[in-house]
C-alpha cells in the first residue's frame, strides 16, 4: 500500500493551495479517499496520473 498524502502534502507535490486540490477533489477530477470522520486522503500514484493525464505539448514556436 502507497503512503496516503493530506490534503496540504497533495497541494505540495501539485503547487496548487490545498483549497485547489478540495476543489478538484470534490468536482471528481482528482481521486481522493474520504475517511468516515470526513478526513481526505490522497494517493500519491493518484497525483502523479492526474498531472500525467493534463499534460499539454508546447505550442509550435515556443522555444524548448
């Protein structure tokens, strides 16, 4: 089992605030595990899929 991160270590790894990543968790677009007394989770796997999966190529022209 992968080590679960909070919600401020998730916004770490992702630069975002950790009200961005609430928000990204509650809209479905970012996994997250929700514990019964409502504490969040995530999997750090998870995060690095998410910003796989939102890449973009650079626009032609842009130096590299």
């Amino acid at each position: 089992m992968t080590k679960l991160l909070t919600q401020s270590e998730a916004a770490d790894v992702l630069q975002l605030t950790p009200r961005q990543v609430l928000r990204l968790a509650n809209r479905g677009e970012l996994p997250s595990v929700v514990f019964p007394n409502k504490e969040i989770r995530f999997d750090a796997v998870d995060l690095a899929r998410f910003v796989k999966s939102h890449k973009r190529p650079l626009p032609q022209g842009v130096p590299q």
